[in-house]
C-alpha cells in the first residue's frame, strides 16, 4: 500500500507532512512526497491567499487522474478555513491540529480539530534530503489586516527545546543542513523570553549547516545579529517580511515598523555579512495602493538591494480586516507584478554577480548538473563527473545561468 503525501503552501507544511511520512513508514507503507500514483494521497493544504485554496482543490483532481480509485485526504490550512469546499472531493477532511491523527483513523468524515493554545509535541519528521526542516514554533500573535493565518494557526506557541535538540541529534549524518521553521520563527521563546540565539548556540555543536526560514525585522538588534557572526555553520540567508515599502500602506496593513527601521535592519546585517543574502516578500495592490505608494515600494527595494523578491497580488482573505476594504482592480495589481518583477529581475543578477566564490550543498542532480544552495541562497549549478549529491563544496561562480549560476568546483590549489 503506497501513500504520497503532497504539501502547498509553506516550510512548516513541509515539516509536518514530513512527520506524516514517517508515522506512515513505521506502519509498513511505502511512502513518497510526490505526485505520483499512490493508494493514498493526503494533500496538505494551503491557504495563505485565494490562489492557494485553489491549488488546493485542484490537487485533488490531480490525484484522482493519477488513480481514479484512490482514497484522498486533505488537511491544513485551506480545510481549516473552508473545510465544506472538499466536500464530496475528498474522502476525509481535517484541519490543522492532529494532522498525525489521519495515519490512525481514516474515515469518510469531517474532523476539525480546535487549534490548541499550547505547542503540542509530535513525532520526529521522516528526513529524506540533504537539508532537514525542523519546526521550532507555530502559531502567530501579529495579526496583520491582511493575514488569515494566525485566525487558523492560533496564537505564538513554541516547541520544547529540550525536544529540538534531541531531534537534531537523531538526524542522519547524511543531513548536511539544518532549516528552522515556524509561522512567526522570530517569536521563539524559552520558558517565555526569547530563546533563538541560546537555540542557535546549541545547534552550532552539531556541525551542520543552519539557516533560519522567514524572519520579522523587529527581533535583528545589534546584539542579536553579533551572536549570529559568532556562530560556526550560521548561513548568512536572510528572508525578512517586508510586505511594502510605503510607510502609509505599512499601516493600513498592521505592520509594526518604517521603511526606515527595515533599512536599518538590512543595514545592520551587512555590517556583519557583507554579502547575506536578503529576501523579501512584497503584496502588491493593497486595498488603496495608489501609484504613489506602489512606487514607493519600488524605490524601497532597489534601495535595499534585496538578492530576490517573492511577489504577491494581494488576495482578499474574509474574516481579516482588510477584507472590508474596498479590492483593487485586477489588472492594475498584474501590471504592477510584472513591473516588479522586473525589478527583481535585475536585483537577482547584481546580487549573484556581486559573488565569487561560494559554499554549496549538492541536493540534486538535474540531467548533466549537480544542482544545489551557497550559504546565502544562491542556486547553483555545477557540471563534475567527481562530486555527488551530499557534498558540501567550495565553488567559483562563473555565469549567470538558468535561475541560478553556473559553477566550478574549487580546486584545493586554487
């Protein structure tokens, strides 16, 4: 009996489909996390915007392609928020909470859970790459006008560091990388005070590559980002949130911070890392975006210098209180995408170009190219018959290529 656990969505998805996929393992299935045929498939929802649920639905139909006999179980976020919209789609419907129930008790029913309010502990996640995703957090208290998650995720709540510890222990030594997860990660506490760089100082020990998934600006102060140059296997990648670069939007979204206080903040960890890299996500068409402001936006991010920006049209999200503000017409927020992107475009290409040499984990080979992450989140493709997936490497970047660059393995006497 074959189960494909399938997820959209974001990294703590990943984490906790991962963990299914162990919890199936030890009941004797064989397991896969792609879509291909299976007996099982259980789709581990998103619904961070409209475009999200729909994916979501439209992994079912995938599914059922594949085979039509299959039974089907959907989870999540998109089923927290909406479970009717699976009705007669799907053969169980959960939410988020006690996702690792459906390995015990699948039914043709709807299941969802209340969210709990403390963090509860689950099994360790199957890791089968190269780079492991450990979830730290879960939950958020920002509640940003915009943002539908912290009404299905619940309120800030973070796992035992005790626990944490003892999963990273137990990876394979196969595992080169280690990628912290949580919806708000920068909210990760210990008995109640902040706890990411005493989390940070431990993990160092293991000798693995460590980076942090998406960060909020307000918890880099000087303090902070100096603890981070201290550590060994710290990957200088930085995703901070920044949504939009004008200040009045800023408000109108809920964000606690300036376009100045952001500025600051990037400035901060170039002092220390000259060449981190800097990610961003940005919502384009706001409810009122006037051009005024979207320009606004773009000036911010060519100031920042970002090494790359995910790009959203706003999505209306009912329940939140943005949805009472009037929507903006579609084809001003696609024209404003693609004018960002192109902004993107060019800051992708200066960024890589600004690099030399690099540290890469291999993760994949794809056709002739070992492909693979410098430290700062470059993508890399390097052509060697004499390295293999699992090797951290020292490269010399020689071109722009694909959506990446194309790379030289270093030679030791180089």
């Amino acid at each position: 009996m074959k189960v494909s656990v399938l997820t959209l969505g974001c990294k703590v998805n990943k984490y906790e489909s991962d963990v299914l996929l162990g919890l199936f393992k030890e009941k004797g299935y064989e397991i896969s996390d792609k879509l291909e045929k299976a007996d099982i498939y259980i789709i581990n929802t998103c619904a961070v915007t409209n475009e999200a649920e729909r994916k979501s639905r439209q992994m079912i139909a995938r599914c059922q392609k594949l085979n039509p006999k299959a039974k089907i179980y959907v989870c999540g976020c998109a089923s927290q928020h909406n479970p009717q919209q699976f009705l007669n789609k799907a053969d169980f419907i959960k939410g988020v909470a006690g996702k690792e129930k459906l390995v015990e008790e699948l039914k043709s029913n709807i299941d969802v859970e209340t969210v709990p309010t403390n963090y509860v502990s689950h099994p360790w996640a199957v890791q089968t790459r190269e780079r492991a995703y450990i979830k730290i957090q879960d939950g958020c208290n920002n509640f940003c006008s915009y943002c539908i998650i912290p009404y299905l995720r619940g309120r800030s709540r973070s796992r035992n560091f005790d626990e944490i510890i003892n999963e990273v222990a137990n990876l394979s030594e196969d595992v080169k990388e280690i990628v912290l997860t949580g919806i708000n990660l920068s909210d990760f506490k210990i008995n109640g005070e902040k706890g990411l760089v005493k989390l940070l100082k431990k993990l160092d020990e293991f000798g693995k590559r460590i980076r942090l998934s998406s960060m909020e600006e307000g918890v880099l102060d000087e303090e902070f980002v100096k603890e981070l140059k201290k550590l060994k296997n710290f990957c200088p990648h930085f995703h901070l949130s920044l949504q939009s670069g004008s200040e009045t939007v800023l408000k109108r979204m809920n964000r606690h911070y300036t376009p100045d206080e952001f500025f600051a903040s990037c400035q901060l960890i170039r002092k220390y890392f000259p060449l981190a890299g800097i990610t961003t996500d940005v919502i384009v068409g706001f409810p009122n975006e006037s051009e005024k402001e979207f320009l606004e936006t773009v000036q911010f991010v060519n100031k920042v210098k970002f090494s790359g920006l995910h790009i959203f049209p706003y999505s209306k999200r009912e329940g939140t209180v943005a949805a009472k503000f009037e929507d903006m017409n579609g084809e001003i927020k696609r024209q404003r995408v693609r004018s960002l992107k192109d902004v993107d475009k060019k800051l992708r290409k200066e960024f890589i170009e600004s690099n030399d040499f690099v540290e890469v984990l291999i993760e994949e080979k794809v056709n002739e190219y070992f492909v693979g992450f410098s430290k700062n989140y470059i993508k890399c493709f390097v052509k060697d018959e004499n390295i293999k997936v699992g090797d951290v490497l020292q490269a010399k970047i020689i071109k722009l290529f694909k959506d990446g660059a194309l790379c030289e393995k270093k030679q030791k006497n180089a």
